[in-house]
C-alpha cells in the first residue's frame, strides 16, 4: 500500500464493492489511479482454485484488475490470474514464489524450482 500511495495510487484496504451483476466482494487491497483499478487479495488460508477463478472473475466484471499472493502453491498459472506464492514465516521472512508451471505444496521450500523470488 505504501508503494502504491507513493506512486501516486490512492490505495485501501478492505474496499468493499458490488459486480454490476449485483454480487458483493471485498478487497484486501484496492489501488486507484485514474480510471485504473487494480485489487491485491493476500489469500493466507486454504481455497479451492475454483474458488479462486470465481473470485478474480467477479473482479474482472466490476473492471478491476487483481493479483493474488497466495500462501498455497498449486493454484492455476495462466494469464487471466496473475498470481504469485507466499512462503516463509514471521521469524525467517517472507519470499514471493513466481511459478515456472502450475507448482506442488512440495515445491514451496526449493526456491531454485520457481521462476524467480523476491
């Protein structure tokens, strides 16, 4: 969020918002420039990948850009969810995992098996 505001982005968190279908959804993070909408949703906790797909599509109906940071590995690697993996803890840090391919739980503790860490 800081980045973001120092860039000039107005950016929130826990923006909460409605599809013009009339479904709901809350961001984690919503960053707005102009007419450019971007939403960071930090998934911690265990969820299906069709979980996931429904999620960014809702955004993707209210014109909204989104970037999943996701502690699981596994999850789909294509184009229309741009995604990256969470991995280590509080005590060593934090490492953000970009997948080559779609990746497996096992994977998250060999770094050199991802496309890059930062």
């Amino acid at each position: 969020m800081i980045a973001a505001r120092k860039n000039g982005w107005k950016a929130q968190t826990e923006v909460k918002g409605v599809t013009p279908s009339g479904e709901e959804w809350i961001a984690d993070v919503l960053a707005q420039k102009g007419k450019y909408k971007i939403a960071i949703e930090i998934q911690w906790s265990g969820q299906t990948n069709e979980e996931t797909l429904r999620r960014q599509q809702r955004y993707k109906e209210s014109g909204i850009r989104c970037l999943w940071m996701l502690r699981q590995p596994g999850f789909p690697v294509t184009k229309d969810l741009p995604a990256v993996c969470i991995a280590g803890d509080l005590k060593e840090g934090f490492t953000i995992l970009i997948p080559k391919t779609q990746m497996k739980p096992s994977d998250r503790k060999h770094y050199n098996r991802w496309e890059q860490n930062i």
